[in-house]
C-alpha cells in the first residue's frame, strides 16, 4: 500500500471551494465536517495524530463565526475519529 499512496495526491476541497459551492444558489446555512483522514499530526503518539484534523476543523469553524466569509457556517459541526480501545487514548 505504502508504494502505491506515494504516487497518489489528494484532491484538496478547502475553505474557499466549500464557499463557492455554498454561494453558488444553494440555501445552505451550516455544515456538518466529517473525518476524511486528512490533516493528522506529525508526531506525538499515534492515537492523538487524528486529532489535527478536528483542529483544523475548528480553525475553519472560527474563522466562519466571524462572518467575514458570510452568513454561512461550514464545519458548525465536527465528526472526528476517537479509538477507545487504544492504550494511550
């Protein structure tokens, strides 16, 4: 798998995709931002590394409630990854 993911580029939808798709006639107020393993951390234990992706999705989040970027509040809510099961969790 290692040698094949190397090749491989994720396509990368951010904020201002997400706001062009939200503005483009729709009617949607808030969205709700579900895990889609990206943005882990770098380092630190392998079980807390999930856990900058629901950083980044509350940085979103933030930057939203200003309402610089409109009325609109993407990630208003967040569904991360949490395994219980893990000894360092």
């Amino acid at each position: 798998f290692s040698e094949m993911a190397k090749g491989w580029r994720q396509k990368v939808y951010m904020l201002p995709e997400l706001l062009d798709d939200l503005y483009s006639g729709h009617s949607v107020l808030q969205t709700v931002y579900v895990q889609v393993w990206s943005f882990h951390r770098a380092d630190g234990p392998q079980a807390f590394r999930p856990i900058g992706e629901v950083e980044f999705a509350q940085g979103v989040a933030a930057m939203c409630e200003s309402s610089l970027y409109g009325a609109a509040r993407p990630a208003a809510g967040i569904v991360g990854l949490c395994d219980p099961a893990s000894p360092s969790a």
